[in-house]
C-alpha cells in the first residue's frame, strides 16, 4: 500500500486517557477519521491505523497502542512496512512550551521534552520529520508537567480543547495539500 503521509496522533491508549491534555494527538486523528468516516483497525504493529484521502491525496492515520513512552516502537514498523522515509511523516502532539491554544508545525530537532516525540526519534535514528505542535502551556505552579499532562481537561475548557483540535486538523490539511513550507508560513501567519 503506498500513502503520500503517515498521520501520527500521539496519546496513551484506554478511557482513563482519552480527555488528558497528553492525548491531543489521539484527539486530532480521531476527528479526522470521522470526519472522512473511515474505520480504526488494530493491526499487529501495536497500533491502531485508518486510510483515507483528501485532496487527491492517501493518507495513513496512525495511534500508537504502546502507552506514549514507547511509540517509537509502533511507528518504526509502519514506516519499514510502507517504505517510505521519515520525512513523509507527521507526529501530531501536546507542547507544554507553546502557549495554550497555539499551534506550530516544526520540522526535526529534538523532543523538547516530550517522551512519545523522544521515543520516535529514538527508534527511528533521526528526529528529521513533521511536527504538529499542539500548545497546552505551562502547568500551575503546584503540579509538575508529567502530572499537568495526565489531568483531564475540565468543563470549562472543552470549547478551546475542540477548537485546538481543529487547528491541528488545519495544520494536517495544510502540510499534506500544501507541502510543509506553506502550511508553516500560512499557519504561522496567522497567529
């Protein structure tokens, strides 16, 4: 099967996770699956996968099964399997550095910190893909970021929650119709 871009939301997997700040990436890939209204199917990567097309375009979904910390070890065989190279892959995650609300598509360097973007640089040998950088800002000052990424995020927060989610959906759209240049300087533009 050949695809033009693997999708990598990052997330942990089970219902206890599935509002945690930690799980915008999930969050963005389901929404993007229901809105082409393509099916997940477990595969025997430790990850859950979904195709579609958009603008021409065939596009490989991809949740890590493995827990955040170790999704390097389900994206390396999908992109062994797919024969394409890292930089036709886009990993969708939180950023705790970038201020609540914003998104930035970055392109290599390191993990900042975060364990699921470190994990695939780690497995695959090279950090030289696609970010889509997902801002949930800094925590409180009595909470540590690892606890911060794991609470859930509350009522009053949902609307900005789902409207973070469709930046991220834009920013997916941008990359693959556009290429990762454009969608930068159009995204970036705007905020």
């Amino acid at each position: 099967m050949s695809w033009e871009w693997i999708i990598i939301g990052l997330g942990n997997p089970g219902e206890e996770y599935c509002l945690n700040r930690h799980n915008l990436g999930f969050m963005v890939a389901d929404a993007l699956a229901e809105k082409h209204r393509c099916d997940w199917r477990s595969n025997r990567k430790k990850a859950m996968t979904c195709e579609l097309t958009f603008s021409g375009r065939r596009l490989l979904l991809v949740k890590p099964q493995t827990y955040m910390n170790l999704s390097g070890a389900a994206v390396v065989p999908i992109l062994a399997t797919s024969k394409m190279n890292a930089q036709r892959l886009v990993v969708i995650h939180d950023d705790l550095d970038l201020a609540e609300g914003r998104v930035r598509i970055k392109v290599g360097g390191g993990h900042g910190g975060h364990r699921g973007v470190g994990s695939i640089i780690d497995c695959l040998e090279t950090g030289d893909f696609v970010r889509v950088r997902l801002g949930i800002g800094r925590p409180p000052a009595d909470m540590t970021p690892r606890e911060f990424v794991l609470t859930s995020f509350g009522p009053d927060e949902i609307e900005a929650m789902k409207d973070l989610v469709q930046s991220g959906i834009a920013a997916v759209r941008l990359i693959v119709t556009h290429g990762v240049e454009r969608a930068q300087n159009t995204l970036h533009s705007r905020t």
